[in-house]
C-alpha cells in the first residue's frame, strides 16, 4: 500500500528501510533517495517505524515531540 503519494513509497519501502535500522521519517527519505514534500505521510510512516516486531525494542515516544515539522495545508 502506498504511503506517501508524492514519493510513491509503498509500506514495504518503508519495513525495508526500517530493518537496516532506521527509526526515523526524514532518514526514510534520505536513504530512499527522495525528501518530504507535503508531510501528510510522516505520522504514517513512524507508525510503521515504530510498530514492535521480534527485532525492534525501540521506545514509544510521543510523535508530536519526535517532529518539530509544521505542515502548510
């Protein structure tokens, strides 16, 4: 399933990039070549992120402190 249409990640991109160990949205971007362009799609993506598999123990932290990202509608 798409994600982020401006980029055309799909989720799978996303727990691809998360098993090399990143843990967070914008490193995401980086490392699949691309930048944030709406920001509709980082809650989404850190939900990804952050969901708790056998290999992951990373902390819960509060998504609204993690982003200091203000989006413009």
């Amino acid at each position: 399933m798409y994600v982020c249409l401006c980029n055309a990640l799909t989720t799978s991109d996303v727990r691809k990039v998360k098993r090399s160990g990143v843990y967070e949205p914008i490193q995401v971007y980086k490392i699949l070549g691309c930048s944030m362009q709406c920001g509709k799609c980082l809650e989404t993506i850190d939900e990804i992120l952050q969901e708790k598999d056998s290999q992951s123990s990373q902390k819960d932290i509060d998504y609204q402190k993690r982003f200091s990202v203000q989006v413009q509608a």
